[in-house]
C-alpha cells in the first residue's frame, strides 16, 4: 500500500483509494490523483482494499475501483463496501475494459457503485468524475450531519417533554395527598414498589409477553396516580383519625371510581395516551381482588389489570408498615405474613412470589424515604 497527501488551498485533503492487481495502473491513477491535489491510498487486490476502507472508513471520501482482479473482482468489492453500513456511504468510481463495459456497468450500478469510467483513463475525464463524486458526498455527509442534529434536538426534546410530564404527573397525584399529609413519602415509596415488583415479574414466564421496558416505566410513572380520586372524598372522612362508618367507608370507596373517571375523560383529551390508560386501570382497580371481592367493580383474577395487580400489593404493603393516627406501623415480618395470608385470595399469586423475591429491595426502599413516614 502507498499512502500520500497533497493539500488543497484551503488546507482540506480529500483521500482517494485507488485498487487494481496492475502496478503501473496504480502508478498513473495515484499521479493523476495527487497531481490534482488530493491525498491518495492504494490496494493492489480486493481484499486489501476491503480492509483499507473498514479501518480508515472515516478518512477515506471515494474508491476508484477496477474492475478486473485476479483475487476478487472490483464487482464483488463494490458489494461488500456496500453493504456494510460503516462504509456504504463511500462513493465508488468503477473502472471498466471497454470490450465488457454494458455487463460489469449494469451490475456494478445494481451493486450499489455511483459511477464508471471505460480504460484507458482520460486524465480529464476522472478529474471531472472524482469532483462531481466528491461533491455529492459532501451533501450527503451534510445532510447526515443535518439529521444527526435533528435526531438529537428531538431525542432532547422528547426527554425534556417525557420529564415535564412525569413532574406534571406526580404533581398532580401530590395534591390528593396533601390533603393527608400523614401519608408523606407514601407515593415516592410506591413508584419504587411497583416497579421493582414488574422488574421481578418480568422474568416470570407467564409475563414474557406483557411486561416490557415500557411497561416497568408506565407503571413507576403512573402508580402515584392511584388515589387521585381521593380529591373528591369530603375532608371529615378523609381525615378522620378513627374508624370509619359503613356509610362512610362506602363514601370513601368511590374514590376509585372518582380517580378512574377523571383519568379516562384526560385520556380522551391526549388520543389514549399510554401512562394515562395504565394510570386509569390503576385507579379503578387498584382494590380489587384476586377472589373477585374487591372494589368497585368485583373483577377478579385477570380481569384486573396486571399493573392494578402488582399496585395491590404495593399499597396494602406501604399502608401495613406505615404509622396512622389510628394505628401503629407494623414490622415487616407482620406484613410478610399478612401479605401470604391474602395470596389467592387479596392478592395474584405470582405477585405475592415476585415480593418474596425482592423484599430486600422493598426494605431498601423504606429506608430511603423513611424520614417522610
């Protein structure tokens, strides 16, 4: 391989790879090339020059390429080159005997090369070919650059957006929580359990299909929104610090339906949106259970959303190692064994499984928001 540079006026080198099994063939395109001041690589067989344009794929800007090669011919390089999406934007100038010009032209085009040239090469000629190659790299290059750009203001933006919205989210669950402040913590703690336990489900056979990357971010970002009805739950019984009636406790229970409704008219707003539809099901059938003797609407097993499912558990969890006013936080192993009372009964057996898995990350996550308890 020979390797020399001539520097344009505006110190720019553009390098040409120029291949052919013919030493003095080389020898006239590398003179013609330098005399016109461009920097020059030269293979004198395809695989040589496969490997010159994989290693400097990034320095090379065009091949001249003949045809006619003992090793492998300039046909079967052009397709390697062009196929391989490191390189393919590398423009290919074919050099072609006359006597097979129509054959190796058609299937070189089809292969992928930009041009062709018949030997023997007219100085001129090639001169003319190389600029005008050169030339539509660089708009092609470009326009690259363009849409890298592109690709990046919008991949920033959709980031920007996708924060903007989960703040906007849990700003919004927040106002029903701060109407009872006791429960301080409670929604940081439940974005964690929930998407620890569908982390852990994910790898659950019977999940495979359901739970994906989207879903585990859908349902930490949806989660807080569970007792967003609880806005239109009246403040005695909110925050009454005793037991409540059977009418009262009836009242409180339509905080489900309240939270679900609202959440499916903003879904209709936003054309079904995904966090919405996944913090709807949430909402509603969050107090469902497995048995089918839940809230509000008595569905049991699968029919209750997976993501109202795996929420079941987090939030008897959370409130069952909690402090309230008319009750004392239990210890975890309390919660454990209320937990595996309720499995096949409260709560999806499977769930009640993945929480066994993972309470180590659970106790983890309660000690990290334990000061807001």
């Amino acid at each position: 391989m020979a390797y020399s540079q001539a520097k344009k006026e505006d110190g720019k080198v553009n390098t040409i790879l120029v291949v052919d099994d013919n030493e003095d063939s080389i020898f006239l395109l590398e003179t013609i090339v330098t005399t016109y001041g461009y920097g020059v690589m030269s293979a004198s067989c395809g695989q040589e020059a496969i490997d010159l344009v994989k290693k400097n794929r990034h320095i090379i800007d065009l091949v001249i390429l003949d045809v006619m090669m003992l090793d492998m011919d300039g046909l079967e390089v052009t397709k390697i080159i062009k196929q391989d999406r490191r390189t393919r934007h590398i423009p290919i100038i074919l050099l072609t005997a006359k006597h097979r010009e129509q054959g190796d032209v058609a299937k070189g085009l089809d292969m992928g090369a930009d041009d062709y040239l018949s030997k023997p090469v007219d100085s001129l000629e090639l001169l003319a070919r190389i600029r005008s190659a050169l030339r539509t790299k660089s708009l092609r290059d470009e326009l690259s650059k363009i849409n890298d750009n592109l690709e990046q203001i919008v991949e920033e933006k959709t980031v920007e957006i996708m924060l903007t919205r989960d703040a906007a989210i849990f700003g919004f669950a927040k106002l029903a929580e701060y109407r009872n402040p006791e429960t301080g913590g409670h929604l940081e703690r439940i974005r964690n359990y929930t998407k620890i336990l569908a982390t852990e489900l994910q790898k659950f056979t019977r999940f495979k299909d359901e739970i994906d990357n989207e879903f585990i971010t859908m349902i930490y970002q949806s989660s807080p929104l569970h007792d967003i009805g609880k806005v239109g739950v009246p403040d005695s019984i909110l925050l009454k610090p005793g037991r409540l009636t059977d009418d009262e406790f009836e009242r409180m229970k339509t905080h489900a339906t309240i939270g679900g409704d609202a959440l499916t008219s903003s879904e209709r707003l936003f054309d079904g949106s995904s966090f919405l539809s996944m913090g709807r099901d949430v909402a509603y059938s969050h107090h469902e259970k497995w048995d089918g003797s839940g809230y509000p609407h008595g569905i049991k097993a699968d029919e209750i959303p997976l993501s109202a499912r795996i929420m079941a558990l987090a939030d008897v969890f959370d409130a069952l190692v909690s402090k309230r006013v008319y009750k004392k936080a239990m210890d975890n192993k309390q919660a454990r064994d209320i937990i595996l009372e309720g499995e096949g009964r409260h709560f999806d057996p499977d769930v009640v499984k993945a929480f066994l898995n993972v309470e180590e990350a659970f106790e983890a996550i309660q000690m990290k928001y334990e000061e807001d308890k």
